[in-house]
C-alpha cells in the first residue's frame, strides 16, 4: 500500500468491523495474553522510553506510545476506564484505554516512572513511527467522541457503548448513533507561477498557510472549496483537484487537500477569518518549504498538511 506523507495517515490494522460487532469475539481478544493496550487519559497517549514497552521500531531514548498487555490493569482500573477496540495486525489486537475517570492515573495504574501522558500535538511532531501515530489519532478522536456522545440525541437519555466502542445504543429507544467525522477542505489557490497563503489572528507570527474551512452539507467537496475561497479571500477559481487527506483528531475532522486553479491575481480579504494574504511565487515558497534563512515568512510544518500541499505546488506535483 502506498505511504502518504500526511501525519496521522497509514494506519496499518485492520480494523475489521466485521468481527468487532460480536460481543463474545471483541471480550475474548480483551483479555488475550497478545493483545496490547495504549493508556490515554484526559486526550493525552502515553508514552515511554522504556525498551519492551514501546514497539520494535521506536527509537532508542525516544518516547514513543507505550503498550501493556490487558493482565497489567487490575479490576479496578478495568471497572472505571473506557476501552476501544483499534484493530488486528499480524493476528495481535490493539486496543486503547481511557484513564480519565481514574485520579492520579499514573499513580493508580501503576505507571510512575515508566513514562508520561503527553499531548498527541506535540508528539505528532516527534520522529514516531507513522503507522503508531495513526492508531493514537485513531484512538483519540474515538475517545472524544464518546466524551461528548454521551447521551442520546434523539430522546436525551444515557446511552451505551457497543461494537468495540464503534456505536452507542440508547437504553431508553434503542437509536443507534455512530462516530462522526467532520470533513474539512484545505486548499492552495494557484494562478500560473504564484501560490495563495494567508494569515489568521492565531497563527505564530511571521506563519502564512492554506485557507480552509468545513464542508457544509449538501455541498460537494469542489463547491466547498471554491466557496471558502471566495468567501475569506475574495479569489474565484475554474478548478480543484484532489491532493491527498490527513485524519486530524482534534477532535474529530478529516482534512480534504486540494489544489485550486484561480481565474487571476485579484483577491479581497474578507478580514474575519483571514487577516493577511498574498500570492507568493514559486521561489519563495521554495525557499520557505526548505527553511530558507533569508525566507521573511514560514509555512505550516511537516506535520501540517498545508505543508506537503505546498511542496506539492514547489515541485509541480
């Protein structure tokens, strides 16, 4: 299967959806003495730089997603935490565990002193193993959406957790609710030799990205991506093709990547969402995407997939 360069792409387990919705398979594979579990608690993977408890591939001295078997856990950890089934690879299930409801977890779980929680951001940036950083995005957006799926939508009353953590069931009618996922454009404006980045309020000083903003319903993925580009900067375009995706669990989105060809250089700021904006040339976003020490102006990271849609446009991909 081809690798993709976005973070939090290239999951390698199968998931098999067809098995996790038997109760009987997914309560077996819990308690295998193969099975491994990845703690979480309050959002954050944990981590260590413990040989053995981090994966074959983790570098040394490098904290990396550190992985128990279910016997390391005792009843009442068990009894109080959240566990999601993630997949199979190589017959070995992976699941992960929410500590949130646990007080002082690395304490209670036994887990002082062989790693910390740390934010899944900041390690996003680490040189983590793709395919591990893809089941820990995996595992984070599932965890955030039963944080706020709690109850039922359609009756309010509480409902529970099935198939693996892959859909909710209401006690009092008996609706079934899934995980959702938000999908979101992000686009680069093109017009012959020039590339289109702007600026939000928020962004590190000195940072220009590609613009983007969520699909609305009823909306193709093109026609979301000529609105958002009209509607922040003013820009009409007369065609967007599809780059690649990233999974982006904060909490919940999927990031569409897609290259905009505009009809001209004519751009107006909508200044609500977007404060700054120009087209750049190719030179100097060549300049910018190899960290250029005359560059007067950065792009998004590696991590980011506003990056590689730039790289994508630097090498007239």
């Amino acid at each position: 299967m081809k690798v993709y360069p976005n973070i939090f792409s290239n999951n390698p387990l199968d998931r098999v959806s067809y098995l996790r919705s038997d109760p009987e398979w997914i309560n077996k594979m819990t308690i295998d003495s193969k099975s491994m579990f990845v703690p979480f608690s309050k959002g954050q993977p944990f981590v260590s730089t413990i040989s053995g408890l981090t994966s074959k591939n983790a570098l040394e001295n490098q904290a990396s997603p550190a992985w128990f078997p279910y016997s390391f856990f005792d009843n009442k950890i068990i009894e109080n935490s959240i566990i999601i089934f993630l997949g199979l690879l190589d017959d070995i299930a992976f699941f992960a565990i929410d500590l949130s409801k646990i007080h002082d977890a690395e304490n209670q779980a036994n887990l002082k002193d062989m790693g910390s929680f740390e934010d899944l951001m900041a390690l996003s940036s680490q040189p983590i193993e793709s395919g591990e950083l893809a089941m820990l995005g995996q595992a984070k957006a599932i965890f955030e959406w039963h944080n706020s799926h709690t109850y039922c939508s359609r009756c309010g009353e509480k409902s529970n957790m099935v198939e693996g953590g892959y859909k909710r069931v209401c006690n009092h009618c008996q609706s079934e609710h899934f995980p959702r996922t938000d999908p979101v454009v992000i686009m680069l404006a093109t017009y012959n030799d020039h590339a289109f980045l702007g600026r939000q309020k928020r962004f590190p000083p000195g940072m220009y990205s590609a613009l983007a903003g969520f699909i609305e319903p009823g909306e193709s993925i093109e026609e979301a991506v000529a609105r958002e580009l009209n509607e922040e900067a003013g820009i009409v375009i007369n065609n967007a093709s599809y780059h690649s995706s990233q999974p982006w669990a904060f909490p919940n989105s999927l990031m569409i990547g897609c290259i905009a060809e505009s009809t001209s250089e004519k751009f107006k700021l909508d200044e609500i969402e977007i404060d700054e904006g120009r087209w750049f040339t190719r030179t100097e976003l060549t300049n910018a995407i190899n960290g250029g020490e005359n560059s007067k102006f950065f792009v998004p990271p590696k991590m980011a997939i506003a990056h590689h849609l730039i790289k994508a446009f630097v090498e007239n991909k």
